[in-house]
C-alpha cells in the first residue's frame, strides 16, 4: 500500500505544478512496472504516451491525465496553469532550435540550390539585355526604313513637281525643252 501513497501523492504533485519534466519521466521509468499493476492500460497511456517528450507541453496533457484519473476516482483535483505557461514560454525556443537544426541540416544542399537560381537569374537578366538590344536594333532599321521612306516620298513629290512644272512650261510657251 506504501507505493499506492507514494503514487497518488506524486500525481497530487503533478496536478499542482510542481513536477518537472525530468523528474516526472525518472519516477515514471523507475516506477514503471508498479505503475502498470495499478493502473489501467487506459490511464498509462493517456499519463505518459508512447511518444513523450520531456518538455511542458507534454507535462500539461499528463497533468490533464492525471486530473482524469482522480476526476474518474470521484475526487476530483484542482490543476494549476505552470505547465502551461511554461510551454507558451516553450514553444517560440523549440521553434527556434526546429529552424537552427533544419538550416544546418539542408545547408549542403541549399548552396547549389542557391548558386543554381543565381546562375538563373543571371541567364535571365542575359536573355533581357539580348532581347532588347535585339528590339533596339529592329527600332533602328524602323527608324531607318521610315527615312528611307519618307525621302523617297519627298524625292518623287519633288520629281513630280518639277515634272508637273515642265509641262505647264511647255504647254503654256509652246516651247519644248527636247528642240
């Protein structure tokens, strides 16, 4: 009966915060055969999951589980909010280490990645100048029909003009410029 004690007391301890994680995961491994003779398959998984983490956050889902086994016992326990506000505390950390340790993990492969899209970008900014060097010149040879163009205009209203003076000469002094 004295394990009985030492477990319920622990849980009590568990419900009201004053448990760390560490601590809780030695009692509970050192323990772990006692546990199972008192305990339901039920209550063992939900206090401690196969997949538990020794942090906070997964101390406030076993304090939940810990108040489900007194609450199902009929004395239902009073929990305090330490596990959860360490794990607020928590989680902006573990999200820190997440990224340290997902960038020094792709890190060998994120530089060809990186060198393959700079070599990209430079290709692209290559086919940009060609192009509109390429539109630069086709504007050029434009411009330049368009001159041609106009001067040949400009040549034959000239040509028509001295045409058309020549023969009102001729028609209006009878004198022809091929006697």
């Amino acid at each position: 009966m004295a394990f009985q004690d030492e477990m319920k007391q622990m849980f009590l301890r568990v419900a009201a915060g004053e448990t760390e994680p560490k601590e809780w995961e030695t009692w509970w491994n050192s323990n772990l055969f006692k546990l199972a003779e008192m305990l339901t398959q039920g209550d063992l998984r939900r206090m401690m999951p196969a997949y538990w983490r020794s942090n906070y956050a997964w101390m406030a889902k076993t304090q939940d589980a810990v108040a489900y086994y007194f609450h199902a016992q009929g004395r239902p326990v009073k929990t305090s909010g330490y596990y959860e506000e360490k794990a607020q505390e928590e989680d902006p950390r573990d999200r820190q280490n997440i990224m340290e340790t997902y960038h020094r993990k792709t890190a060998f492969a994120r530089k060809p990645w990186e060198e393959y899209l700079e070599k990209q970008a430079q290709a692209k900014k290559q086919q940009q100048e060609m192009l509109n060097e390429k539109i630069a010149k086709q504007e050029q040879e434009r411009s330049r029909l368009a001159r041609a163009w106009i001067s040949e205009r400009q040549m034959a209203k000239a040509f028509n003009a001295y045409d058309a003076s020549v023969m009102t000469e001729t028609v209006a002094g009878g004198d022809s410029l091929f006697d």
